[in-house]
C-alpha cells in the first residue's frame, strides 16, 4: 500500500503542467537567494514593518538594476554547483 501512494505523489511531477509550474517556483526562489545573497535582505538595523520596508526599496532597485547591467552586457547566467564527487565522474 505505501507504494501505491508513493506512484500517486510522484505523478503529477511527469506532467508538463507541474514542470511549468516549477519552473516559475524556481524563478521566484532565485530571485530571493540573489536578493538574500546581495542585498543581506533578511537583516536590517530597523524595527517596525514600515521602516524595514522603507530599507527593502532601495534593495529591491539594486537587484534590479544589478540585473539589468547584466542583462545589457550579456553577462550568462550562473550555473548549477557541481559537486566534488561529480566534477571526478564527469572528467573520468
């Protein structure tokens, strides 16, 4: 019987729908690694939701800009990190 659910839950991820809809969930989760990578969003020296958010505005244009210099300069996206172990397999 657990197999049976374990087919079930791993169905839908074959489907072309929920590849696209992944395919958005990822973009959303780069974007905030950048931001979070970037701009240290997830710290700031303010208390209070106006204030942190008057202090993500300015984050929020760096990204953006950040991204539109490369986007103009044709810089390439990053790559997926490749492990130790993988690099070894992959030049064997």
């Amino acid at each position: 019987m657990p197999n049976v659910i374990k087919r079930e839950r791993k169905s839908p991820r074959t489907v072309d729908a929920w590849k696209k809809r992944y395919d958005v969930r990822a973009g959303v989760e780069g974007t905030i690694s950048q931001a979070v990578r970037r701009t240290h969003l997830r710290r700031t020296p303010y208390r209070g939701q106006s204030k942190t958010h008057l202090a993500n505005i300015p984050s929020a244009t760096a990204l953006n800009i950040t991204r539109v210099d490369a986007w103009l300069n044709e810089t390439p996206l990053g790559t997926t990190h490749v492990s130790h172990l993988a690099r070894l397999t992959l030049a064997a």
